[in-house]
C-alpha cells in the first residue's frame, strides 16, 4: 500500500468536476456546518459520517464524469509560492522540504522548466518587487531591503547593483 502510495498519491493530484447535481453536494456541506455549530461533541462524530457521504458524491461524480487526475505542475506551484511569499526567508531546502522532493530534484526539474535555479527565480522576484518599490514609493532603503526579504541591506545594496548593473539609490533617482 505504501508503495503504490508513493506513485499515485491522489491526496496530490487535482481534480476537475462539474457536478451533475451540485444541490445535493451543497446540500451535505450545508449539513456539516449546521451540526458543527452545535455545542454537543456527539454531533462532531455526524459530522464525520456526512463527511464520508460528500466524499463519496464527489468520488462518484468523478467516476461518472470519467475526469482525469492531473498532477500539478511543479514548477508552476513554486512560481507561485515564491510569488506569494517573496519577503519570507526562503532556502532550496525549505523548498523541497514543503514540496517533499529532494533539493537536487526540485533544482533541477525547476532550472530545465525556467532555465533559472529556484533561489535565482526568487533573487529576480524580489529585486522587481524592489525596483518597484524604489519608484513608487518613497521607504527608505532599509525598509524596503526588509519589505522584499533581505535583513542585510549593504547584502541587498550589493545584490541590486550586481544584477540590475546601478546602486538602488541611483535606479530611484533615474526612474523617481
């Protein structure tokens, strides 16, 4: 069971589903949060039986549709969690910790799918995030080093100069 688990994990798969009778799905959600709302811990275990019946009309609906189970881009998933969680201190073990892959695969499959490494996608991020900052606003640089997830600004005043090729305070007086 563990095996096959590891090859076709559904729990990380996406579904698609356009239900034939989404009353009835509405219905057992509209159950389980009216019994949730009630102060006995005897309803909580209703609750879990009407939670077994949606998943099976979702299950079942499924099987009728005859959808097919996609497996999200993983790529795209860290594109996006980088997008999102730009200013937070972020490793390429993190990463793969949070995605369950190995650092060495999750690099790889990531630099073959965007030509960039992981951490050199997040550099990028947080310097247009930065370059934005610079001309939109007037925060100091320290404040806007720490905005984009850097806690050292001579490190970030570095960074931007290396790769956008001037010092932040000379890109905001070009582009103020």
């Amino acid at each position: 069971m563990l095996e096959l688990l590891k090859r076709s994990n559904p729990f990380l798969a996406q579904y698609s589903l356009t239900p034939r009778s989404p009353v009835l799905l509405f219905h057992h959600l509209q159950q389980m949060h009216e019994q949730w709302q009630g102060p006995e811990l005897l309803r909580r275990f209703q609750i879990k039986a009407l939670f077994y019946q949606f998943v099976y009309q979702v299950l079942a609906e499924l099987e009728r549709e005859g959808s097919e189970v996609s497996y999200p881009d993983l790529t795209a998933q860290i594109m996006l969690y980088m997008e999102k969680n730009y200013a937070e201190p972020i490793t390429l073990e993190s990463l793969a910790e949070m995605f369950r892959y190995s650092a060495y695969h999750l690099s790889a499959t990531f630099k073959q799918s965007t030509g960039y490494s992981p951490i050199d996608y997040l550099i990028r991020i947080r310097l247009e995030k930065a370059a934005s900052l610079l001309t939109e606003t007037d925060a100091s640089l320290r404040t806007i080093s720490a905005g984009v997830g850097y806690k050292d600004v001579y490190y970030f005043s570095r960074l931007f100069k290396k790769k956008l090729g001037v010092s932040p305070a000379e890109y905001r007086r070009r582009n103020w």
